[in-house]
C-alpha cells in the first residue's frame, strides 16, 4: 500500500461521490415505504421519486464497491497521531463501519425491493439510521481534528 499525504484524486471523487447520492437517497426516502408495498402487490413503480431512489442506491452500492477496490490498491494517508490510544481505535471502528453500513444499506433495500423480502426493508429502514449516526461520529471527529487539534486532516479528502 502507498503511503501518501492526501487522498488521490480517484479517492476523493469516490468519496464525495458518495456523500451526495447517500444524501440525496436520504432527502428522498419519504413514501418508499409505500411504494415499495405498492411495487409489492402490483409489480408496478410508478412512482419516479422510487424509481429514482432504486437507481441512486444502486450508483451508491457500485461507487462503494469501486472505492473499496481503490482503496485496497492505492491505500490511504498515514494518520496523525492520535491523542490517546482509543481515539485510534474509535477511529478504525467507525470507517470500518461506515464502509459496511454503506455496502449493506442498499444491498438490503435491494433485497426488499427487487427479491421482495420483507425483513430486507427493515434492516434497510435501520442500516440507514445506523449510518447516519456513523457519518455524525465522522463528520465530528473531522471537525475535531479541524477546530482542535489543527492537525491538517480535513486537506486529505479535501476537493482542492
């Protein structure tokens, strides 16, 4: 693995990439529930916001699935020291995380939507609130590396 100070260019447009069709699948969540029963019973998705919503879960599944494989390939920057030892673990464990929560969230809702199981759309509805609180951890903890620690972290996955 190449050991480098920032993300590549690859990186962070995979990342970022990421971000906005999490966030815009998000944004437009409201009434998959219905369509989806809907889908269920008639076979039918007239909804475009469903179908638009199916289409972007898929983009975001295949975006991580593709920075997955970079990443094994290219690597990623050396860490600043952590303050204390835990904070590297907590660390680890959160993109860890969130690189399963983001592989599994549309894995399931596909489940639900395309194989019709049921339990799949409520671990879809859950893996999606787990996320959430996964990116709030991430987000703080890049702030607090930004505002606290000044360390310089944040320029890694910076678009600049």
């Amino acid at each position: 693995m190449k050991i480098s100070e920032s993300y590549s260019g690859l990186q962070k447009l995979l990342h970022w990439a990421v971000v906005l069709t999490f966030a815009f699948n998000y944004v437009v969540s409201d009434g998959m529930g219905k369509a989806l029963r809907a889908f269920n019973e008639t076979g039918v998705n007239d909804s475009t916001t469903a179908k638009l919503h199916v289409i972007v879960g898929i983009a975001t599944l295949v975006l991580m699935v593709i920075r997955i494989i970079v990443r094994l390939i290219q690597g990623a920057p050396e860490m600043p020291p952590a303050p204390h030892p835990m904070m590297e673990k907590a660390a680890h464990l959160v993109h860890f995380g969130l690189y399963a929560a983001m592989l599994l969230t549309p894995m399931a809702g596909g489940a639900a939507w395309f194989l019709g199981i049921h339990i799949a759309g409520d671990a879809h509805e859950v893996l999606v609130n787990l996320t959430i609180l996964l990116i709030v951890a991430h987000v703080a903890a890049a702030l607090y590396h930004q505002f606290i620690l000044k360390d310089g972290l944040l320029k890694r996955m910076s678009p600049h």
